[in-house]
C-alpha cells in the first residue's frame, strides 16, 4: 500500500515497494495531495524527488506514496472490510 519514488528528472522514475525506514527516523515534513489516483501520485512524487540540489544535480530524495483512507471509517466493521480489500483484491 506504499510506494517509494526515485527520479532524476530526465532519464526515468523508479517506483520500488521498501525498503521502508522507520517513521521517526525519515519524516521530516510531508504532503497531502488529493489525486484521481496512483499513477499522478507517482508522478507528482517523481518531480519532488528530482528537485535540484547543490550545483543543479537532481537530489533524487526517496519520496514514499501511501495511500490515505478516502471515506470515514466509523466502527471496527467498516475497517475489517476495509482491511480485506486494502491491497486492490
């Protein structure tokens, strides 16, 4: 259900599931976008990670794209059920 992007902006975007590094050990801010789906999370992701960086070099940051739950979950039912397809079953 998460993605990390790398890109350098020109020659292509990696898109990899992990590795994933813990929470407190990355997070150092974070944007929420409201997409149509994946693939434009992906690529707004790419532009982030190939954003210039000392001398003009693409920094080609590891960006990671999780998926935010779009409709309220009100009881332990409702995310059971949630839970059962979360992973595009």
């Amino acid at each position: 259900m998460a993605r990390v992007v790398r890109s350098d902006g020109r020659s292509g975007t990696t898109v990899t599931e992990g590795p994933f590094t813990e929470f407190s050990e990355w997070l150092a801010g974070f944007q929420v976008v409201d997409v149509a789906d994946e693939a434009r999370a992906v690529e707004i992701a790419a532009r982030v990670s190939a954003v210039p960086g000392r001398g003009g070099v693409p920094c080609e940051q590891p960006v990671q794209v999780r998926r935010v739950v779009d409709g309220a979950i009100a009881d332990a039912a409702t995310m059971r059920d949630w839970l059962g397809t979360a992973d595009g079953s």
